[in-house]
C-alpha cells in the first residue's frame, strides 16, 4: 500500500482552453495543466486555444491531454501536436487501449466515475497499462460534472498505482484537503469550480487555494 499519504498533493488544474487565463494560471506553477480534446466538451481545446500557446508552456509544467474513447492513434497525434506529457484516458477506455498509449511512450492517467457501490475490482486489470488512476464523480457528463463524491471512499484503496482525486473540487474544500489523509492519493484535480466561464480560470482563486492548502 502507498505510504506517502501525508504529503502535500501535487495540483493539477484542468480545462485550459483561453490563452490569457492560460498565462496566469501558468504564472501559478502548478504540477500539471490539463487541455481537453473532447469535443463535446464546453472545455473542448479545438480553435481556442493554438498548440502553440500550449507547446510555450514552461517545461516544469507538465501537460495533459484529457480524451473520451478515442482511439491509441488519436491520442498519440494530438500528444506529438501539443507536446503533451501524459494523456488522461476519461472514458470507456480498455486496458489494451490504455497500453497501446503507453507503449506510444505516453504515460497515461485511467479516470474512472465514482458513485455509490463503485466496485474497486474493476481497476485490476488496468495495473501494469497505467501510470495513474483518477477518480472522478459519476455524472451526467463524462467529465467537469463540478460535484464531488464521498472521498472517504478510498480510505481502504490498496493498489501500487498512485491516483489523481478529482470532482468538484473547490474553495471551499481547503480545511477537508489539508486534514486528508487517503493512501495512494498522489495529486488534486482542479477544474470547472475555478472559473469564471467554462474554460477561462480564475487565477486569483486558484492562488488563494493553493496558499491555504499549502499554509
Ligand atoms: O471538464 C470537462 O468538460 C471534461 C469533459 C470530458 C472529460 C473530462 C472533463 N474534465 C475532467 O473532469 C474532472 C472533474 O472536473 P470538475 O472538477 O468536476 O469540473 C477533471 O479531472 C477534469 O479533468
């Protein structure tokens, strides 16, 4: 089982998909931003955002590209465009489909929706074709749903692979993450509660919610 669950999370803020909130929340130093190439998304990169604003990043930052049941060669196309670090597999997606990404030399975070009765064994068969989990709440959408789910959850999670914890997550989650304590739980996922329309984030309330987290 993990042991490091004490550390402060790395934060990953997802959904960039405007070029001025891009800078600012760049400027943040977060661990990982994340683009979504989901074009049923409100988040959806498309002609918004140039890969070569996203290409321009600092190289600290790692970069993210968020998919729905796209196939391997798709993934890896838009990872070489945008020079992206890992590709976040947020739909249906197969072991053998997570592994053909992989073996693209893309390491891949595996999302799954989490509701009530989630059944933990349906993760197996993943370990060993992802780098990461990423729990997020079950919801109308496949993802940015902006709820969150009963964390508690994953008090008893017992797999080698290190997760993202996602869903929902906002402001005024501070006290709650700060006194988390969950194995395995290796980063925080920030997404539509930080902005001020969908895609465009708020890069003072992100500052102030890093800050509280790490005061
Ligand atoms: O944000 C989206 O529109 C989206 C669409 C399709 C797949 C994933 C998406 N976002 C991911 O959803 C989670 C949770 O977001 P929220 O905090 O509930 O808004 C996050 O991991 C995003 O990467």
């Amino acid at each position: 089982m993990p042991t490091n669950s004490h550390l402060m999370p790395h934060l990953k803020v997802c959904g960039m998909a405007d070029a001025d909130s891009l800078q600012a929340v760049a400027a943040l130093q977060p661990d990982f931003l994340g683009f979504i190439f989901y074009p049923a998304s409100k988040r959806y990169v498309g002609e918004r955002l140039p890969a070569a604003a996203v290409r321009a990043l600092p190289a600290a930052i790692r970069k993210v590209g968020v998919f729905v049941d796209d196939d391997a060669a798709t993934v890896l196309a838009r990872v070489r465009e945008f020079d992206l670090q890992l590709a976040q597999l947020h739909g249906h997606e197969t072991p053998e489909t997570c592994a053909a990404v992989r073996a693209g030399g893309v390491p891949v975070v595996k999302a799954f929706a989490v509701g009530e009765g989630f059944d933990f064994a349906q993760l197996q068969p993943y370990v060993g074709c992802v780098d990461y989990f990423l729990f997020d709440t079950a919801g109308p959408q496949p993802g940015g749903n902006g709820t969150a789910f009963d964390w508690t959850l994953l008090q008893d999670y017992n797999l080698t692979v290190p997760y993202f914890l996602a869903g929902g997550i906002g402001p005024e989650h501070v006290a709650a993450l700060r006194n988390l304590r969950l194995p395995g739980l290796f980063a925080l996922d920030l997404n539509s509660r930080f902005e001020t329309a969908p895609g465009t984030k708020d890069a003072g309330r992100l500052e102030a919610f890093f800050q509280a987290l790490k005061a």
